[in-house]
C-alpha cells in the first residue's frame, strides 16, 4: 500500500514537472526583441526561381522586415501574406523561435514546361497547371514552340509535361515540343536526328510506348540517325521516312 502510494506521489510530481519545464521553454521574455531570420527556400534544386536573399529583400520591400522588433509585435500572417503574393512563390509558413528568431520556409513554385510560342510569349506552366511568368530557371525543361494557346498549354500541354517529367526516359530524351498550326504535335528528341510526329496528342502514352519498342528494336540495329521523320500518328503502326542521301 505504501509503495503505491509512493508510486503515485513520483508520478504526481513527475507529471508537475514536465508542466513546469513545458511552461518556462515556451515564455518569452518580456519585450524579448527578434534577432534574426531563419529562412530557407525550398525545392531550389527543382526551380531556383527565388533565393534567401531576395525572399528578405521583399520584406525590407514592403518595410515589414521582423529584425529588431518586438517579437510579441510581430504578425506572421502580415509576412506569409507579403511573401505568398510574389508570383513564383507557391506557399509560406513562418513562426517564431524560443531563441528570438523567426523561421521562414518558402516553396516556391515548380515550373514542368517551358512555353516560347511564334507570337513572342515566353512563360512558365507550373506543376498545377498555373501560367508562371518567364524568369531564371535551373532545371532541365521541355521547351514548347509553335502556334501554343495558352488553354492548349494550361490543359494537353501541362498532362503531357507531367507524364515526361514522371517517366525517367521520356524526361531525358525529349528536348522540345513543337505544336502546329491544327494543334498537332512533333518532337525533337535529344538523340538521334529525326522529328517524331505524334499527330494530336491524344494517346501519347500508347504511341511513345510503341516508339520505345521501336528504338529497341529497330534503331538500335539500323542506327540513330537513318530517318528524319517517324510518324505514329495512326494506330498500330509507325512510318518512317529515311534521309535523302
């Protein structure tokens, strides 16, 4: 009896404690002012649209940068809000630290095809299908040229970007997209030097996979560079065109 008791006082005074301790890590002290920013840009390999010190840079901007204000003054929704408006930034989370600092991480937003069409527009469709505005990019993207539409490019062309980007040898090997004046569609591949039409692009999945078996098979014997057009446009069957020697 005696050692339940004891027992239960240990657990009493145990659970008083983790309180305390909880309690005192999370007070700030009294007119505690923020010392500095933590900010991180995520998803930089992929984009690399925004980086730290532009991400700061704007809220010096719009005269909301948090260093050396009193943490208890500071609206972090006033900074997400500053930030999340900038367009090629997808989202922003931000909170203060119990060293006094305030912690920032920016996603930004992550473009899948690269649209230069014949009218002199050049811009970004993003990984939701949103039009991104024309800026430095790092990542390796299809380009898209032609007679592009805009809802052509938000809608076909943002599905058949991320089927690309999802298949590692399609990612690799298709260079750029060129789109014609009935919205049919033509490749060019990185390697070899044919032009790969592919008709509408409805079915691509089912033509490019006829293609690959046909690389297998057929260029990998015959060579790289014996055609200048392969068509798959018809179902079950792909014509090809040898270079004029």
């Amino acid at each position: 009896m005696i050692k339940r008791i004891l027992l239960l006082l240990t657990m009493l005074l145990l659970i008083v404690y983790i309180g305390i301790a909880v309690t005192a890590f999370n007070m700030k002290p009294v007119g505690q002012v923020c010392e500095g920013v933590e900010l991180i840009v995520r998803d930089s390999v992929n984009a690399g649209f925004v980086t730290p010190k532009e991400a700061l840079a704007i809220l010096k901007k719009h005269n909301i940068s948090p260093v050396g204000s009193l943490l208890d003054d500071i609206k972090l929704e006033s900074l997400e809000a500053v930030l999340a408006d900038h367009p090629l930034i997808d989202d922003v989370e931000c909170y203060k630290t119990p060293s006094g600092k305030i912690h920032i991480a920016v996603t930004q937003r992550v473009p899948v095809i690269r649209i230069m069409n014949r009218n002199g527009e050049s811009y970004y469709i993003d990984n939701k299908g949103a039009v991104m505005p024309d800026s430095r990019c790092t990542a390796h993207l299809p380009i898209v040229t032609g007679n592009v539409e805009k809802a052509f490019a938000m809608k076909e062309l943002y599905e058949f970007a991320l089927f690309l980007q999802k298949n590692e040898f399609w990612n690799a090997q298709i260079e750029q997209v060129n789109v014609l004046t009935d919205k049919d569609v033509e490749l060019v591949p990185r390697v070899g030097s044919h032009i790969i039409y592919l008709g509408k692009l409805s079915g691509y999945e089912e033509k490019l996979r006829r293609l690959r078996e046909f690389y297998k098979k057929g260029l990998n014997k015959v060579g790289w560079n014996k055609y200048e057009r392969i068509n798959l446009e018809f179902s079950n069957q792909i014509i090809c065109t040898k270079k004029d020697k």
